[in-house]
C-alpha cells in the first residue's frame, strides 16, 4: 500500500480550495476551503499527516 497522499490546492487571493486522494485511490475528495493564510495551511499541512508522505500541486487563480 501506498503511504502518499495527492494534495490539490486551488490557490485564490483570500481562499484555498483543497482535495486529497490516496495516491491508490482514483479520485479525490473535496477537503472545502480554508483561509489563503500560513497559519491556516499549517494547521492543513499538521491535519493531513507527516510532510514527507504528503504531495503537493496547486493551480494558481488567473
């Protein structure tokens, strides 16, 4: 079994949009909004597991 987990950000000036999916998994789950702040994306970051088993991508707002 796969440990990493797929974390999707949609970045816009005041909010994030996260998704999350084991990497084994087809789809992710819609994880809601949260505040376009550090120590909101820490807290995220804390909640969703260790680090070095979490991977990343956004997609910047145009």
């Amino acid at each position: 079994m796969n440990d990493i987990r797929d974390v999707a950000l949609d970045v816009h000036r005041e909010t994030i949009t996260v998704a999350v999916a084991d990497l084994d998994w087809d789809d992710p789950a819609n994880h809601g909004f949260i505040c376009n702040r550090p120590e909101t994306v820490r807290k995220l970051v804390w909640r969703l597991g260790e680090p070095e088993q979490l991977m990343f991508r956004y997609k910047k707002a145009d």
